[in-house]
C-alpha cells in the first residue's frame, strides 16, 4: 500500500502561483515502471489529467496548462510537486495526486486550489 498526501493548496488571486506537494509513505521511485500525477476536479466536472511524469522522466500537460504549471519529483523525498503560475479562475478545482504502477492505483485525497480575487 501507499498512502499519498498532499499539500500547499489554498486561496490565491489570479495571476498568482501555488506549489503543490505530493509526499508518499514509502518509497515509490524504484526501477519498475510507474507514473505520477496531478489530476484534478472542479465542481460538476469530471476529473482530469492536469500533468504526469513516468519514470522514464517524460511529462505531459493538459493544454490548458502547458506553459503555466511544471511538475517536477524528488526521488529521495518520495516526492512530486506542481508549480502552478500564472493561475486563472478556471484552475479552481480540488488536485489530486495519483501513483499508477501496473494494476496498483492510488489516490491522495486531495488539496483544494481556490482561484478568487
């Protein structure tokens, strides 16, 4: 099992950055193949890919964050992170952070991103 918690949401204006962190319970960067990520859901809207890294180190985006948000990982802190700037009214969602390894999938249970002047 892994237990994924995260961490740094919160009320931003727009224009304004925020840095998520995604810390596992035990260690998860090992030699298999894995992907992380950032997903998130806004009220009445289906959950969505925001950005993944794999463990080869590729990433992809949403395009409606491409150019704004980064995702990054600590492999010794067991760690991803989601750098977000340049945050707009649309962004406003709950972020979830997801482990996939083969069949295993786990969720963190999520941080809320609130983007409101």
């Amino acid at each position: 099992q892994v237990q994924l918690v995260e961490s740094g949401g919160g009320l931003v204006q727009p224009g304004g950055s925020l840095r998520l962190s995604c810390a596992a319970s035990r260690s998860i960067f090992g030699i298999d193949t894995y992907a992380m990520g950032w997903y998130r859901q806004a009220p009445g809207k289906q959950r969505e890919l925001v950005a993944r890294v794999t463990s080869g180190g590729s990433t992809n985006y949403a395009d409606s964050v491409r150019g704004r948000f980064t995702i990054s990982r600590d492999t010794a802190k067991n760690a991803v992170y989601l750098q977000m700037n340049a945050l707009k009214p649309e962004d406003a969602a709950v972020y979830y952070c997801n482990y996939n390894r083969g069949p295993a999938d786990y969720w963190g249970q999520g941080t809320q991103v609130t983007v409101s002047s």
